[in-house]
C-alpha cells in the first residue's frame, strides 16, 4: 500500500524493470510533464511509484487485484473519506494533512491498463516514514493523528462506503481460512511451522471476542483507517507527524483494529520488519501514545472501549501473524515477499510480540483506565 514518506527502492532489473516501464507508461495518463518514475518503499501489497514532473510530484499505485476483488472500490472509497477530511481539516484549521486523488489527463478517477490493472494516483505528501520509534514523543504524536482522524471521521456515514476487504479484521474468518488450507497439505511441517501452530492452537479460544463484544452490543462499528502501522505516519524533520496516509482499508470496523494495530507497531522495541529475538512490547510508549490519542478522542472512549483495548492489541497481533503464517503455508500469495520463508519469519515475530504483550496486558489495562 502507499508509503508517501519513504524512501524510494534500489534499481531494478528483470521482472521489476518491466514493471517500472508499464508504471511510467501510465503514468503520462496522469501527467503530461512526467520526469522520471521511481518504486516508492516495499509495501506489502501493492505496487507504488514516485512520479517526478516538471512541477509537483505524485504519488502512483497499482492496485493489487489479487487483494482487492474490486479496485474501483478502494478508489471511490478513498475519494469520499479525503474529501470529508479536506473539508473538515479547513474548517477547524486541523494539523495534518492528507493526500487527495488526482485525475488522469482525461478527467477520470483511475486509468485501466490493457490487462485490466487499476491504477490511482494521488498527491505526494513531503515527510519521513520510519519503521521503528526512536522515543515516547513520536508515540504520542502518532496518537494524536489516529485520535484526530477517529473523531474527523466520526460522523462519517459508513453506508456510503463500499466494502473493499470482506472479512478484514474477522479473526475468526481468518481461523477457518488457515483450516482449510492446513487440511489441504499433505507434507509434514517443519519445525517452526510446528511451532507456529501450536500458537495458533493457544490463541484459538480467545480468537472470536471482539465480533462477541461487538455482537452483545459492548462495542460498535465506526469509521477506522484499517491500517495505522507506524510506517503509515509521516514525520517533519521536527518529529511532528503531518500525515496519515494509505487510506486504501478505509471503512466501517471496530476502532479496537485500529488502537490494536497502531500500539502493536508503535510499541515493539524491535520495530515493524524486525527479528523475534529484538521484539518487546514497550508499556511506557504504549502511555506517551494513549495520552496523545486521548487528548484528540477519549471523549468518544466509552467504559468497554477502554477495557477491551489491551485484548485488542493482542489479537490484533495473533491475527497479523496468523495471516503471515497462513500465507507461508499456501505459498506466499497474498502479502509481497522478497524470498520464501520471509512470511514464516513475519509470523515468528509477531507471535514473539503477541506473548510480550499478553505479560504487560494488566499494566495496558491501568493506561486505558487512565491509572
């Protein structure tokens, strides 16, 4: 997915540099004045380019159909919430910005390739992203920006956003995908696949609590980003965050993915990307974080929002690797891989994370409770 802030990838060759010809092809339907195109970072879904013009530069992205059935979907999601944050942000004068959707050359959201890729393009939001938080600060800068976008977006109807992910963030429909994928296996696991499913099988009792809470009326739906990894928030060169970007998992959820998932990122010593040996939930940026995001919106934080959020991280945390692990086993065809036997180790360390957390889960409870 979009990465606005990082820094573009080393040159390619072979099957990338024909993908870099068809991205600068497409990239004159958005730009006449087209200067040169870059790989901007190594999302794991999508591909995505820096496209240098004459003037300002923007920020262009193949959509990955194998993820989003519909593509379309993910753009006229992204038109409408931007839209909604642009007219808001200038109203109360907000902080942070976010990118909006340019138009090809001919008027139209998106430009389809001869294969039938979607392709989107947006503006470039000049910062810095970074996988790992170099102090509390940042933390709670971070907050600030999920709180600001959770309460811009709180009045925001869903009905009017189409649904671009069935069953994202449904961890028991994550469960029964990793089932019948183990059942149609017939070698024997490693030992490390052993390992991880032994996670799996610890984890599974506690998997449907959320859609529970959700279904006894403790929480509801609202409007959540999908994925507030830290990489996803850009920083000025004064360690304030000005953006909050990849908006392509927008929609109605549970605001528990989005703390879960932010706190997961933002609180592992070890930062995204890094070995299990170095992960480690830190509680004290887990504190700097609640104070910046409460200052924005913890008066829309009712009792079981605040009790159920430190068992959110954790299963936000069980179901990332989950899905990294169910993915190994079926061959690495969902989540972008540089060699076989990265998602395995993806799914290693975020069940390394998953157990620091359920230790310090009493001391994120006390944070949530404001004690």
């Amino acid at each position: 997915m979009a990465t606005s802030g990082s820094r573009p990838a080393a040159d390619l060759t072979g099957k990338g540099q024909a993908a870099m010809l068809e991205a600068t092809a497409v990239a004159v339907q958005f730009a006449g004045d087209m200067v040169e195109v870059r790989e901007l970072g190594r999302g794991n879904i999508n591909c995505t380019y820096l496209v240098a013009t004459t003037g300002t530069p923007f920020v262009l992205q193949r959509i990955n159909p194998a993820v989003f059935a519909d593509p379309r979907a993910v753009v006229r999601n992204f038109s409408l919430v931007t839209e909604c944050l642009a007219e808001k942000s200038g109203q109360a004068g907000g902080p942070f910005r976010f990118p909006t959707l340019i138009k090809t050359r001919a008027g139209h959201d998106w430009w389809t390739d001869a294969s039938g890729g979607v392709w989107r393009a947006q503006t470039w939001i000049d910062g810095r992203a970074v996988s790992r938080l170099a102090r509390p600060s940042q933390a709670a800068a971070i907050g600030r920006c999920l709180g600001w976008f959770h309460r811009f977006t709180d009045d925001l109807r869903s009905d009017g956003l189409e649904i671009a992910l069935p069953g994202f963030h449904v961890l028991p429909g994550y469960l029964a995908e990793y089932d019948r994928v183990v059942a149609g296996r017939d070698d024997r696991p490693a030992a490390l696949e052993r390992r991880c499913m032994m996670e799996v099988e610890i984890m599974r009792p506690q998997a449907a609590l959320l859609q529970e809470a959700c279904a006894d009326g403790r929480l509801s739906a609202r409007i959540v980003h999908g994925d507030p990894k830290v990489e996803n928030f850009l920083f000025d060169d004064h360690g304030e965050v000005v953006s909050l970007i990849d908006l392509d998992t927008v929609g109605s959820g549970l605001l528990h993915h989005d703390l879960g998932d932010c706190l997961r990122s933002c609180c592992n010593r070890g930062g995204e990307g890094g070995a299990a040996a170095a992960v480690g939930f830190d509680v004290g940026t887990c504190r700097a974080w609640f104070e910046g995001y409460s200052a924005e919106m913890g008066g829309l934080l009712g009792r079981h929002d605040r009790d159920l959020a430190g068992p959110a991280i954790t299963l936000i945390t069980f179901e990332l690797g989950l899905r990294f692990f169910t993915d190994h086993l079926r061959g690495d065809t969902y989540f972008r891989v540089r060699r076989r036997g990265e998602n395995l180790e993806r799914a290693v360390t975020q069940f390394a994370l998953m157990h620091s957390i359920v230790s310090q889960e009493e001391t994120i409870r006390r944070i949530f409770a404001g004690r």
